[in-house]
C-alpha cells in the first residue's frame, strides 16, 4: 500500500505520534491527580478505585480505536509452548534483577508499601489484588504494548518503539526510585510483545508480577 | 541578614565551581553542571548536616515532633541520612538520563525529544504535587525548554518526513 504524504514538515508523523501524548496525557493526569491526592487527602483505596476506572475507560476508547490492528495481538494460540516458555524464564530473570535493584534502592528511598493504605482503611486483601495485580496490567499492557506501541511501530523502527515505550512506561509511574526498574520491566514486556506477537503473554507476566508483589509484602508484614 | 549571607555563599561556590570547570578545560555544558553542583550541593550537604548535629542531642528512642508530625528519633535520623544521598542522586541520576537521551537523540531523534519532553513535564508535575512552592521557580527557564523540546521534536519529525520523501519521490 502506498502512503501519499501532503508535505514533508512533520505533519503526518505528528498526527500519529499525538494520539500517543494524548493518551500519555490523560493517563499521567489520573496519576498526578492520583498522587495529589495521597499527599493531601486521606489515601484512601477509593481514589484508587477512580483512577483505575479513568483509566480503564481511556485505553478502552484508545484501543477501539485501533480495534482491528489489535485483535490478532489477543490470541492465546499465536504464543505457542516456546512463547510461554519465554513468559517464565523472563519471569524468573525480572524476579532476580527486582531483587537485586531493592535491595540497593531501600539504601537510598523509603520502601514502597503498596498495601499500606487498604490495611489503614480496612479493605480486604482481594481488593487489593483486584486493583493492583489484575486491572493495572491488563490497562497498561492494553495501553502500553497495545496501542502505544502499534502507532510507535507506524513512525519509527520497532527496537525505537520499545524504548520509547518502556521509557513512557516507567515516566508514567511518576516515582524516581521506580524509573530505572520499570523500565527494564517495560522493556521485556515489549520485547516478550514482539516475540509472541500476543499481549496475553504480557498481560500474564505483569499479573503474576504484580501479584508476587502483593503477596511478598503480605508475607513480610503478616 | 542570614538570607543574604547564605545568597552571598552560593555565589560564592558558583564561582568557585565556575573557576575549577574553567581550569580542567571543560566545554558549555561540564562548567554549568560543576557550577550548579559546586553551588547548591554544599548548601544542601550543610543543612542534612545541621539536621543529623542536631538530632544527635536526642535520645534515639525519644520522640520529636516535626511540622505537627511526630517522629522516632532513630527513624528521623535514618530517613535525613536516605534524604542526603537522595539529595545527590535524584538530580545527578535524571541528569545522567538526559545525557543519555542526547546521546540517543543524535541516532533516533524523535523516540529521544518525545522521552525528553514526556520526562520533563512529569518530573515538574510531580514536583509540583509534592511541593507546590517549586512550580514558579524558575518558571521561565522550564518554558524556555519545553519550548526548545517541542521545536525539537517537531523539528525532528520533519526531518523523518523528507528523509522518506527524498527516498521514494511518489510519496511527496
């Protein structure tokens, strides 16, 4: 298919790269509003409730959008035995490199405890699961490795777009002792994208991450 | 009084920090990162070393209070020490991060100025949530480079389009 570019100013590329910022934007908006919240409201889980929800509804709009670019990156069957295989070796390597990089980080920052606030407000441990462990991975994986990712792909190399997606992914999170680790993460996310051309893969290794996670702070808090 | 000998000191060591830069031959940039560093650095080394001084006179179970908040003594001392490295590494870690995205911008512009602008923009933001007192700071130095970012990267994507265009003439 020939592409027909009116001129060669920049328009074209900026059109697709501004559906990136744009949802970029809003995402960071729900974060900040997120964090300003926490600074100066109470903290409770419910501000947490509502930014997943923003959220949800944002990727949901941004990936109809491009519907039919990302339904053949939701098939099970495209991931084979190997690409599962991949899923846990990378898995196991993120467990590794995380373990190493906090114990070096509590050197420098506060430990992040993300069960903190549902314990201080009294919300059970499945909701805690439910917005930490399952809707942020299958929003992110949706917005990040999914549409972000497939209009990078249309303006730049595909090596380029997992960078700059996993750097937008580790900016999102909005906390410096955490840019460097999610990165990485953000990086063999995209990477295990690429590999299987599926986001299930993904969507599982940050699930089961994230719920490492929680699980982790369970056991050594009690 | 005190305010305009602490002004007098941080101009002082901006001098001083200008004159090493000056004497190791370094370019623009090495005498603007000695100098802000050699400037606000020791301040902020001082002020972590007046807190630890202080808190020194405490008992390390004893409890303080600190703006309306209360504090273990053992545990204030432990996070003023964390706020010490972090006072360095924060800033010197997204300095390293811009380096590395002006390395990167002279292989890949666009994927650079956009990690560039989006990095910028949060790290003000967050700030601003944490401290709203920074958000005027040096409110024309932070336009003049979300401006210098923009450019840039509009200046990038432009180039990426007569690259394709003056590589398949059919497109243009």
């Amino acid at each position: 298919m020939t592409r027909r570019y009116r001129a060669a100013d920049g328009s074209e590329s900026w059109l697709v790269l501004r559906g990136v910022l744009v949802l970029f934007g809003l995402l960071l908006l729900s974060n900040v509003a997120l964090a300003t919240w926490s600074v100066y409201g109470d903290a409770s889980p419910w501000a947490e409730v509502a930014m997943v929800v923003f959220d949800a509804v944002v990727v949901g709009g941004f990936a109809l959008a491009i519907r039919g670019s990302l339904a053949p990156l939701l098939q099970v069957r495209t991931v084979g035995v190997r690409g599962w295989a991949w899923t846990g070796g990378l898995f196991a390597a993120l467990y590794l490199f995380m373990w190493g990089y906090m114990a070096l980080a509590v050197l420098m920052f506060d430990e992040i405890r993300m069960l903190a606030d549902y314990r201080e407000h009294g919300w059970p441990l499945w909701s805690a699961l439910v917005l930490i462990a399952i809707t942020p991975p299958l929003i992110e994986e949706l917005g990040f490795r999914g549409y972000i990712f497939d209009r990078l792909t249309r303006i730049m190399p595909a090596r380029d777009a997992n960078i700059l997606q996993a750097a937008l992914f580790s900016i999102l999170h909005c906390s410096v002792p955490i840019l460097p680790s999610h990165f990485v993460m953000g990086l063999a996310f995209g990477w295990l994208r690429l590999r299987t051309k599926s986001l299930i893969p993904g969507i599982v290794l940050h699930a089961a991450w994230n719920a490492a996670v929680v699980l982790e702070e369970l056991a050594r808090d009690g | 009084m005190l305010q305009v000998l602490e002004f007098l000191a941080v101009i002082a060591a901006a001098i001083f920090g200008l004159l090493l830069a000056r004497s190791k031959q370094m370019d623009v940039v090495g005498v603007v990162c000695v100098t802000f560093i050699v400037a606000f650095g020791g301040g902020t080394l001082r002020d972590v070393d007046k807190a630890l001084t202080h808190l020194a006179s405490f008992a390390p179970d004893e409890r303080v209070e600190v703006e309306g908040k209360e504090y273990v003594v053992a545990e204030l001392r432990a996070q003023v020490e964390r706020e010490r490295v972090q006072g360095f590494a924060v800033p010197i870690g997204l300095g390293a991060v811009f380096f590395g995205l002006f390395v990167w911008a002279r292989r890949a512009a666009v994927p650079a100025l956009t990690t560039a602008l989006l990095l910028f923009v949060t790290v003000h933001a967050v700030e601003a949530v944490i401290d709203p007192t920074t958000l005027p700071r040096g409110l024309f130095l932070k336009i003049f480079f979300l401006v210098g970012l923009v450019a840039g990267l509009k200046a990038a994507l432009a180039q990426r389009e007569a690259v394709l265009a003056a590589a398949d003439p059919a497109l243009t």
